[in-house]
C-alpha cells in the first residue's frame, strides 16, 4: 500500500515536469540547429526572435487570439450539443443506425479544407463560415465515439434494469449515458485539437481577423517570426483547450479512471 502511494505521488509530481522538459528540449534542439546549419531567420526564427516579434506587438496578438478562441467555442460547442443528440437519436434505434451510418462515414471521408471555400460562398466573409467549418470538423469525431459507448451497455447492466423494472428512458439515463461518457470524452478530446485546425483553415481561407489570417499576411510579407509567433499561441491554445477537457473529464468521472485501472 506505501508502495502505491509513493508510486501514485511519484506519478503526479512528475506530470507537470516531463512536458516542460520535452518543451525545453525541443527548443533547445531548435536553437542549436539554426546556429549550427546557419539557417536565415526568413526560413526558420530562433526562439528570441519570435518572442521579440510578440513583444513588438503584444495587443494585436491577443486580440486575434481572442477572435480564434471564440470561433473555437462557438463552434466546438455546437458541435458537442448537435453530435451527441444525433448520437443519441441514432443509438436508439438499431434501423436509424444502420441507416444513416453509412452517409455519416461518406461524410466524413470529404477533405474538411475544401469546404472552407464553399462555406464562404454560401455564408459569406466574416465569422459565420469560419464557425461553420469548426462544427463540421468536430462533428463526426463525437457522433462516432458518442454511438460506440451509447451501444457497447453490458448486457448484464441491460439485464438489471429490466429486473427492476426500469423504464426505456430511466434506463438509458441511469445506465446507458453514464456508462457512455468515457467514450464521449473521447470524441470530446479528439475534437478539440480539429477545432483549432479548423478555425485556423478557415481563418487562412478568409484572412480579416484570427491568428490564421496573421499567419497568412505575415507569410506573404515574409515576416516568419511573427507567423512563429501566432503559431505558438495557436498550440498553447491547443493545449489549454485539450488539458481542461481532461480536467473536466476527470472531475466529472472519478469512477471511470478506477474502472479502467
């Protein structure tokens, strides 16, 4: 019992530490390279460089990020709502499934960057085909993994509630969405890495605000470091977003961790 307590505290202490020093590493691989290879700073900035560009200019940066962080959530979150009710819908009925999965996985096979144009002819300049193309993208991920935990209830769980003599839908409350939400997580966290990407393809496609349409103009006027440095923010909003969906599922379901282990 000592014996998994030192293990289990041993594990937390070094969870933070192990990705700082992979960050510290990558960097200072990054670095040395450019010194040693020589490499101009138009093809690849050294560290300073980029973070003397976000200095120049710290306001414009937040302030896109800001505008990307929003059409993030927007979209992510009407994603989360309209999948898992479609998942839900689905999973109730084996014909519906049968039926429509085969569209969904069709869907799903269409290359999400060729929509950006489209959904600019259809929804025009602004925010609304950027949020647009960040649903799509989000959206069979969660359906997907919503259906596969909504259809794998044990039987013997199924069994129990018939035994007490539990309505479909105190069921399907009480057993089968519990016993799903792992698998949810799961979409939930795959789809919020594709959020990013896609808000930040639409963005390039439509450059008037967002860190995409920085990294375009600034690619244009070959100025990389600030391109470097729009891209940094773009990750340390990838990896907020994907690090508080697993705090968030870890909060919300104790239980399943213990299961799992």
């Amino acid at each position: 019992m000592k014996e998994k307590t030192q293990r289990t505290w041993g594990s937390r202490a070094s969870a933070p530490v192990l990705p700082l020093i992979g960050v510290t590493v990558f960097v200072a691989v990054w670095w040395l390279s450019k010194i040693l290879f020589d490499i101009k700073s138009v093809i690849l900035p050294a560290p300073p460089e980029i973070i003397e560009s976000f200095l120049d200019q710290p306001g414009y940066l937040l302030e896109q990020a800001w505008a990307t962080f929003t059409t993030i959530m927007i979209g992510y979150g009407t994603a989360c709502v309209g999948a898992i009710t479609v998942a839900m819908i689905l999973s109730a009925s084996r014909t519906i499934e049968r039926a429509t999965m085969p569209l969904l996985v069709a869907l799903n096979s269409i290359p999400k960057v060729a929509l950006a144009p489209l959904l600019v002819v259809w929804l025009g300049f602004g925010r609304g085909p950027k949020i647009a193309l960040v649903i799509v993208i989000c959206f069979l991920p969660i359906v997907v993994a919503s259906m596969a935990g909504l259809t794998s209830t044990p039987s013997d769980l199924g069994e129990l509630s018939r035994a007490l003599s539990s309505s479909w839908w105190q069921a399907y409350v009480k057993i089968r969405l519990p016993w799903a939400l792992p698998q949810i997580f799961v979409g939930l966290k795959v789809a919020i890495t594709l959020a990013v990407i896609g808000a930040v393809v639409a963005e390039i496609q439509n450059p008037d605000r967002g860190l995409g349409s920085v990294i375009a103009l600034s690619g244009a006027s070959l100025d990389t470091a600030l391109a470097f440095a729009s891209i940094v923010l773009l990750a340390t909003i990838s990896v907020s977003l994907y690090y508080l969906t697993v705090l968030a599922e870890r909060l919300l379901l104790p239980w399943a961790r213990e299961i799992a282990g």
